[in-house]
C-alpha cells in the first residue's frame, strides 16, 4: 500500500481555498486515489460554451471536473472528480458530457466507477442546459446499475438534484463535517417550512449514517476516506460476471474452539453479533456498512478462504436481534447488492421476530418486511444459512431459510427452531392448565422446548442440513462455498422484470 502521509506532506505546500475548508482538490484526491503514476486523464481541455451572464470569460480546461481511469491496487476503475475550485464544481452541460463519457467507458469496459462528489448544484447560467445534463447521468447511473459497481463519495456540498446521482449508485460515502446532502437547502426550508435548520442538521453525516440511512459509511477527512477506500476495493468485483469462488483445499481449516464461548446460552441475554463474525472470516477483518443505522441488523463484506461474501446477520444486542422496517430495508438492498455481483451470501441467525408496535405495522412492516423477503427469495447465488440461537416465526423464513431457496442451512446444537418462543407458546397452548396450576408452567416450558424448539424437526424434514458444533462453523461454512463453487441460476420464467414491493 502507497505511503498516504508522505503523499499528503508532498501536497501540503499547495495554497488553495479548499485547503482553507479542510478539503484536498480533485487532483490531489485522485493522486492519493489511485496507484502511483496509474492514472490517465482524458477530456482535460473540454471547456463549456456558455456566453450568457459573462460566462465566455470565465473559462477552465476541463471544467470543474476531471475525469479519467486508472487503478486501485492493480484493479482498473474508472474516476470522476469533480474540482470545486472552479465556479464551485458547478454542473454545466460539458461537465455531464464528461461525466457521461467516463461512465460509458466503465461500463464498456466493466470496471467499476468512483465519483468523489464536490459540486454547488447546476450551474444556474446554462439553465435547462445544466439541468438537462443531470438527468442525462441519471440515465447513465441506471445503465451502469447491475453491471458495474459504481461508488459515490460525498466530500463536499451535494445539493438538490445532484444528490439523486449517488442514490442511484451502489454505495455513498461521506466526509465528515465538510459535506453535505440533501433536496431542498436551508433558505428553502425556513422560507416554505418556516424551519431554521442548519446545512449539518439537515443533511450532514450524523443525519445520514444514523437516521436516514442514505449514507454506508462517513469518516472524518479526506486521507481517510480515500485510505478505506482503497483498502474496500479490495472486496470490490471488476463486474457482474468477474467474481467467481476460488477455494482450491477446503480441508486444512483448523476448527475454532472459541467460537461458542460468545453465545450466552441464555436465549434472553444478548451479545455482539461481531464476535462471531470476527472468528469466522479470514483475519478477523471485516467491512462494516451502515454501522449506526438499524443496528439490529449487521452487513458486511468479508474474505472466507480468500473468497469475498456478504455476511448479514441479526445482532442480539440491538433489540434483542428483531427484524423492523429499517433491518428489512437494510438487508434488503445489501442482498440485492450481493446477488447482482455474484457475491456468496452468509447469514448467521439469531432472531426472535418482527419488531411489534403500531409504530410498526403503521409505517408499513408488511411491505417493508417482504423486500427482505423477497431479496432473499429472487438471489440465484450460493447462499449458506446458520442458526445460531433463535429462529422465530416469520422471521425464521425470512432470514434465508431453506424455504427461501438458500442451498445450505445449517443450526447450532442448541438452536431453536418455532413458530414463537417457549414461554408464549406455552401461555397459548396451555392457558387453561396454567390458570388452574400456575407451577406446571415451568415444567410445560422445558417440555416444549425439547419437544418443539431445537434443531432436531427441522433436520428430520429437510429445512436444516446438518446441525453442526459451533466450533465447525468456518470450516462447514468454507466446505460449503467450495462446493457451491460452480452454482448456475436455474432457468427462470420469461418476464420482462419482477414488482418487488418498493
């Protein structure tokens, strides 16, 4: 990996009012981007044609964005900066030509895309030229969708219809403290919703990594964010066809003994979900997305024998592990994500159900529930399922059980596996003995729990494949993707395109 502090002292000497706001310019981010002398610029000359407002005699080779291809550690990827240097990284009909043909050429090439995000909106002199040119990178960013990964990064304003660029794209990043997204800016708001808001407060990282969920991950400056995401491409494909599993031995796995010892074997008390990931992949290294948004549920991509996965698993610590409208959304889309690009998907499952409450069901969990659902369902890759602990109710089908079509389903010894839990089972099926003898409730309990609630019914009809020992859990995990290595998608009914319940 390139030397980022001693890229970033040969920059420090560079006088420029984006030092001044704590920000890099175009060039130097793409220079700390990418591989030494990799990077090959095109349309450098391109200027704007505007004469309205004076505008021919402010004029920029390139035009406020630069844009060009090169790679990330020897991944090629294609780059768009834009360079609020000139007239604020504002959008001019050129400046979307340019950025139109650069994502072309990704998706010609399939490579992936990076756009570092840093523009004032439309360029309002060009009027319905700029706006036109938006939308004309719109269309482009739906084309690239499903071929290419295509990355956004906010590292500076993002106003207006600007931002519908990076929420067309995979993922959005975010520096903190100098960036900024949302529809209608702060005039707007106090103006119309008679609302004094701050640009921070209304469409800064805390907002968008906590509560919106618009944004996967913010960091606190630009070396950062262009460090992780040189490091994230890693797990990154070139393309929708590129990714393919690569496990030559899956016999030298040495089981984890340790693995076990995370779980409280008190299905009431909770413990971090990430232990357990940490004992599963590869080095203990993990990347995390959405870390702050639904915490009840955990995404990550991951390297299992040096293959990336996507890892989704429910996290007993944050509402004991329940699905709710922001964890369905939230897995939703990372599956999607995952099934598109050929990416295994590794659930580990500890739920107890849905969230209850009116706040719930009046904002929409049926709907909102069936695109978990449905994402899981309509992913033709290899997906492996482990239950952990508990399995619930719907949300034991939803969290890619076989009935899902998930090719191997495994459980832990002491998983339960049943429409509800013991206790409120039992206050539904034996009120009436309960009423008479309060002290049988105890003793119906553990009977419904050895009876019903383990692992051992679901094997016995196929829904579980093996009830595996915790510590097998990496090398079962490992043997499974090997053999799931050739995976083809069975043939589908011809359609035009589904209506998943968006």
């Amino acid at each position: 990996m390139q030397d980022l502090k001693v890229k970033e002292e040969l920059h420090s000497s560079l006088s420029s009012k984006q030092h001044k706001n704590g920000k890099l310019t175009a060039r130097e981010r793409i220079s700390i981007l990418l591989d030494d002398n990799s990077f090959f610029e095109i349309d450098e000359k391109v200027t704007h044609r505007c004469t309205n407002f004076s505008m021919d005699k402010k004029i920029s080779p390139g035009d406020g964005v630069v844009t060009g291809f090169g790679t990330v550690n020897k991944k090629k990827v294609f780059i768009v900066a834009q360079d609020f240097s000139f007239l604020g990284g504002s959008l001019s009909e050129t400046h979307a030509q340019k950025i139109c043909k650069i994502i072309d050429l990704a998706i010609e090439n399939r490579s992936p895309i990076i756009m570092l995000n840093d523009s004032g909106g439309a360029r309002i002199q060009e009027g319905i030229d700029s706006l036109g040119g938006y939308g004309r990178i719109f269309a482009k960013n739906v084309q690239a969708s499903g071929v290419i990964p295509q990355i956004s990064v906010i590292m500076g304003p993002c106003a207006g219809g600007a931002v519908y660029s990076p929420a067309l794209t995979d993922f959005i990043f975010m520096v903190k403290n100098t960036s900024y997204m949302f529809l209608t800016g702060p005039d707007v708001v106090k103006q119309v919703m008679f609302e004094d808001v701050s640009k921070d407060d209304l469409g800064g990282y805390d907002l968008h990594t906590k509560n919106s969920g618009v944004v996967d991950i913010a960091l606190d400056n630009d070396i950062e964010m262009l460090s992780f995401l040189r490091e994230f491409i890693r797990f990154i494909p070139q393309c929708n066809t590129s990714h393919k599993i690569k496990i030559s031995d899956f016999t030298n796995d040495k089981p984890n003994f340790s693995l076990s010892n995370f779980v409280p074997t008190d299905t009431s008390k909770g413990y971090d979900i990430r232990h357990i990931i940490e004992q599963i992949v590869d080095n203990k290294i993990f990347y995390e997305l959405k870390p702050y948004y639904a915490k009840n549920i955990i995404i990550c991509f991951a390297k299992i024998a040096n293959t990336t996965v996507g890892i989704i698993a429910n996290q007993p610590n944050q509402l004991a592990g329940c699905l709710d409208i922001n964890a369905s959304l939230k897995g939703a889309r990372f599956i999607r994500y995952c099934d598109t690009f050929n990416i295994p998907i590794v659930s580990l499952v500890d739920v107890p159900g849905f969230l209850p409450g009116t706040n719930q069901e009046s904002g929409g969990i049926i709907k909102h529930g069936a695109k978990l659902l449905y994402a899981y369902a309509e992913s033709t890759v290899p997906k492996i399922s482990i239950i952990l602990r508990k399995a619930y109710g719907g949300s034991y089908i939803v969290m890619g059980s076989k009935h899902l079509g998930s090719d191997f389903n495994y459980a832990w010894p002491n998983a339960e596996i049943a429409v509800m839990g013991a206790e409120s089972a039992v206050d539904v099926l034996y009120k009436k003995n309960i009423k008479e003898e309060p002290s049988c409730r105890s003793i119906l309990i553990k009977e419904y729990n050895s009876t019903f609630a383990n692992p051992k019914i679901a094997a016995s009809r196929g829904f579980i494949d093996k009830i595996i020992n915790p510590e097998d859990t990496r090398s079962t995990v490992i043997k499974s993707l090997y053999f799931l290595s050739n995976k083809r998608k069975k043939e589908q009914i011809q359609k035009k395109h589904d209506n998943i319940p968006i």
